[in-house]
C-alpha cells in the first residue's frame, strides 16, 4: 500500500500539511477500532492494523525526512536496511568540526555562541533539503539517497543543539 494514495495526495516531498492532517482523521474515524467493538475479533484485529498502517502513514509523510527517505524506498533504495556512510570527505570533516564545537559549547554554554551555530546548521540543513528537493525532481535517487543521509546528519547535530539550548533554560 502506497502512503500517498491511501491519503490520496500528489507524490512529493513536500506534503501539504493541512490537507494530510484532514485526510488523517477522515481516515480514523472511517477505520478506528471503536466502530467495529461488536464485531467479530478478525475484524477488529483488521480495524486495528489498518489504523496501524494509517498511523504509519501519517508520521512518514508529514516528517520531511522520513517522507523523502519513503519516496527513495518507493524507487528501491531502502535507506533502513543499507550498510551505506557518507563518503563526501569535507562534509565528514565538517560534522567533526562541528561535533568538536557542540563538545565546547557543552562544556562551557553561551547562549549566543549557541544560537550562532544553530543558525550555521539550519542554512545547512535547508540547503542539502533544496538539494534533495532538485535530486528528487529530477529522479536523481542515488544523489537524493547521499543528500538524505546528510540530511539525517545534519538533523541528529539540530536536535543536539536544541537539547543544549533548553537545557539553559533549566538551570
């Protein structure tokens, strides 16, 4: 089953948020265990798998990196699976600068410093997302496939810094 037709919106990385979330509940209050409770017990299991699936669905797509890394699992690369590391040197060399910063910013906090490098990595981050919007486009799936792996990089150093930043705040 396809993520797209069972929400039956366009194939694309970007996803109208909206529109997915209308047709997400449309989609649990058509198939949600409750409106089968007196039926027999394959039926219900077949409610509650189908709302699994539904669930499934609606967390890949309206996440944009696990939405791009469906789109390249629906082209046949399975991300998941594969023993595949980034083999871009001076993005390797990159993340470890950037690794050594966060490490710094660790050990001595300060909130601009902070924000400054927040800033650095989302141009990053929107810049490889524009590279794989183009890649995806232009069914150039195993360049899509390196950017989304840099991506995923570049997302774990974001959440890193988020972390960092509220942990400010609890002091």
């Amino acid at each position: 089953m396809n993520y797209f037709e069972l929400f039956q919106i366009p194939v694309s990385l970007t996803v109208d948020t909206a529109e997915l979330s209308v047709r997400y509940r449309d989609l649990q209050r058509q198939f949600h265990p409750d409106n089968v409770a007196a039926q027999s017990d394959a039926i219900k299991l077949a409610s509650m798998q189908k709302t699994v699936e539904i669930n499934n669905a609606y967390n890949t797509l309206k996440n944009p990196l696990a939405c791009a890394e469906y789109l390249l699992m629906l082209q046949g690369i399975d991300l998941r699976s594969e023993q595949h590391t980034v083999k871009d040197t001076a993005f390797l060399m990159e993340q470890l600068e950037w690794r050594e910063e966060l490490d710094d910013l660790q050990n001595k906090p300060d909130e601009s410093a902070i924000s400054q490098f927040q800033s650095r990595v989302k141009q990053h981050y929107q810049r490889y997302f524009q590279s794989l919007e183009r890649q995806l486009a232009d069914a150039q799936f195993n360049e899509a496939a390196d950017t989304l792996r840099k991506l995923k990089f570049i997302q774990k150093m974001k959440d890193e810094l988020d972390k960092l930043e509220e942990s400010l705040f609890d002091l």
